[in-house]
C-alpha cells in the first residue's frame, strides 16, 4: 500500500534538518568571555591546633617519690620559665642529704689519718734505711755480726711496704671521699626534685594530681601538669595527600578557620615532614602551619580547616577549564578545522559572524574552575566557546544559565583563599 505524503511535510522536514540546535539554521554554542581576573591556587585541608614545639603540650613531672604537700598551679595559670608550680613532701630527702654529708665528713677526716699514717711511715723508712746503712759498714768492717746487717735489711723491706701500704690507704679514702661526694650531689637533687618548676613559660593545660596525692616515680616522671608553650603562637598539624603535597613549600601563606569563630585566621608553612600516615589505602603527609593566636583565642585540640595557597596569579586573562575540553563533534561545520586545528592547548573562538576557529594558547596556573592562557592572538573581551547549547537552553534563551561558569569577582575568592597581597 503506498503512502502519499504531502509536499508541505516534505519541505517542512528539510529545513528542520538543515537548522541547528537552536533551530534558527546554524550551530547554537555556549561560549564565556574571556577577561582578566584572579587566580588562586589552593590546597585544602584540615588540621589540629597545637601548642609549638610540642604536639600534646609539655608534660611537668615528679623525678622523686612523695606525697604533693602544696600546688601552685591549677587549669589556665599562667606560669615562667622557674616557677614553682608544686612542692612535694621533702623531710625524707633531707634526712638522705644530711646523712650524705656526714658521710663525706668521715671520709674526709680517714683522708687525714691515711696522710698522717703516710709521714710516719716515710719517717720509719728513713730510719731503716740509715740502721741499714750503718750496720753494712760495720760488717764490712768485720765490727758486727752478718745477722745485725740482716735484721736492718728486713726491717727496711717491711718500712718499705708499710709505706707502700699507707699510700694505698689514702688513695682508698680519697676514692670514698669522692664516692661520698657523688651521694651528697645526688641527695641535693633528689631534695631539689622536690620543688617542682615550670621548665617554659606558657599556660597550664592539664592537671594530673591532687594535692596530699602521693606519686611514685619508677622509670620515668609522674606527670603532675601538662603546660602549653606561650599560645600566642600556635601551630597547626595539617594533614595533606600525597596527590597534593608536591605543590607544598616553606613560607607559603594558609588562611584557615575554627568551627569556634566567624573570622579567618592567617598562618605560613614552617615544615612539611615526611613522616607519612596510610589510612585506607591513602597516604598523608604531616605540614606544620605556625599562626598568631590573637587574643589566645584559638585553644589546642582544635580543628582547622586550612586553604594553603600553592600559586597566584593577578590581573590574568582566564578561561573557565571546560573551554579545554571542547570538540566540534561531528556535523558541525567547524568539525572540518578541526584536523587542522593547531597542536597543543586549543581553544576555539567564535566570531561575529556565528562561525568558530580554533587558536593556540599557552596555559598557566588553575584553581580547577579557571585557567590562566597567554597567546599572541588578542584573546581579552573574545568569547570562548565551552559547549553546545541545549533545546531546552535555546528556547529560553532569555534565561539565565545556573551552570554556565562565572569568573570570580576581582579580589574576592571564595573559600578560604587570602586575598592578594598589596603592592
């Protein structure tokens, strides 16, 4: 059975094929103009508030054993670097001290006697040694008996060896002197150990013990207070992937915020360490922020959400980053430049007449939304083609497009980026 269809359908159907997107007769795009903005490079990441030099704070210990008779520091006191800040029960270690000292006293005096000891037996050695002398003369002389001359032998030998005995005395007492002086020094520290002092200057933290609490000190010291180091100055323990970490360098500015305030807070890179971290087949890195702490507000244990910036660029022309991406696909007119499109990055303009080519640029730095480009092509006020239009975004071509990239405001970024430098 045939079916006569009528001419006007025919023609009807013909001009809807040669019509584009837009249904007008040519290839509808969405394009975005190029102009000059800025462009922050960041990293983000969150982090904890620390006291410096010392992630948990510095921990004050007891070295000695004892009740804590008095505490001169409780939460939030501010302590100096020597401040007694605890006392514990000294009367045993300075009982330990005196009997030290007596001790050495002894020792002392026996160092005396064995120097005594060593004057008398130099005094009887000299005596042998003359007794002896004259007894050989004698016996050369045939005036005494060999005998006399042997006993004067034997009682020099045994002066000799008391003498030798005498020395070695006071080199024994000596040692027991220096034995009892190594005591005294202990037990002065041991009773010293009883006054317990702020080693920094900084804020109490933490507090162990109760006063009349007695601690026992084994191999290590019994934590008594925990003290964070002068927090007008905090750091921040940043915890950055490995994707993001190569962009990381010293003295890098990083705007952060704390869940506590509505303010930003300005901090820089002080170290990126390489102590690497693996939680579920992710890999971090460790980067210390060093921040002022106005007004001491910003307390250890917080959390921070950082903005570290890597890269910026002011004053640039831009592009949004889907420029980048876009193709003719095939039926549009330009598909035909694209073979001869140049190498490189590419971009494809549009011009007056509705037409597009293609145009070589060099790429800078992204913040992911934008792209810095530079060409020898005037690019400034061109549009730039990022997408074809839809049916839907034809017809209300009025309307404004909620996805069509925005450029930022000129220093205004949002997030947490710091805002340019002034010149």
């Amino acid at each position: 059975m045939k079916i006569e269809i009528p001419a006007a359908a025919i023609l009807l159907a013909a001009l809807t094929a040669c019509s584009g997107p837009d249904g007008r007769g040519k290839t509808a795009y969405r394009t975005a103009q190029i102009t000059r903005t800025d462009i922050v490079r960041t990293v983000e990441a969150t982090g904890t508030v620390t006291p410096r030099n010392s992630p948990s704070g510095i921990p004050v210990g007891a070295q000695v054993n004892g009740k804590i008779i008095k505490l001169l520091a409780d939460y939030n006191s501010t302590v100096t670097n020597g401040q007694v800040v605890a006392l514990i029960d000294p009367l045993v270690y300075e009982a330990n001290h005196k009997s030290a000292l007596a001790r050495l006293h002894v020792n002392r005096a026996n160092v005396s006697v064995c120097e005594a000891n060593i004057r008398s037996r130099e005094a009887e050695l000299a005596l042998a040694e003359k007794t002896q002398k004259r007894k050989r003369a004698l016996v050369d002389k045939k005036l005494a008996p060999q005998a006399d001359l042997d006993t004067a032998e034997e009682t020099l030998a045994k002066a000799r060896a008391a003498l030798d005995s005498a020395r070695a005395s006071l080199a024994s007492a000596k040692a027991s002197v220096e034995q009892s002086e190594a005591d005294v020094s202990q037990a002065a520290a041991n009773l010293k150990y009883c006054t317990i002092v702020s080693p920094v200057n900084g804020v109490v933290i933490d507090r162990k013990v109760e006063e009349g609490q007695t601690v026992v000190s084994s191999m290590n010291a019994v934590p008594v207070l925990t003290i964070a180091e002068d927090l007008s100055t905090v750091w921040v323990e940043a915890t950055v992937p490995e994707a993001d970490v190569g962009g990381i360098k010293t003295g890098q500015t990083v705007t952060f915020t704390a869940d506590a305030y509505r303010r930003k807070f300005t901090g820089r890179v002080i170290q990126i360490r390489r102590a690497a971290t693996t939680t579920s087949n992710v890999v971090t890195f460790p980067v210390i922020i060093e921040a002022e702490n106005p007004g001491e507000m910003l307390f250890p244990g917080m959390t921070a959400t950082l903005s570290i910036e890597t890269a910026r660029a002011e004053g640039v022309l831009a592009v949004p980053s889907g420029a980048f991406r876009f193709r003719p696909r095939e039926g549009d007119p330009a598909a035909a430049l694209a073979a001869d499109a140049p190498r490189g990055s590419v971009l494809w303009l549009a011009g007056a007449d509705g037409k597009i080519e293609p145009v070589a640029v060099e790429k800078g730095i992204t913040d992911d939304s934008f792209i810095e480009v530079s060409s020898p092509v005037p690019l400034e006020g061109r549009e730039v083609v990022v997408g074809y239009e839809t049916s839907v975004s034809a017809k209300g071509s009025d309307k404004v497009n909620p996805f069509k990239p925005k450029f930022p405001e000129r220093n205004k970024n949002k997030g947490t980026a710091p805002a340019p430098r002034a010149k």
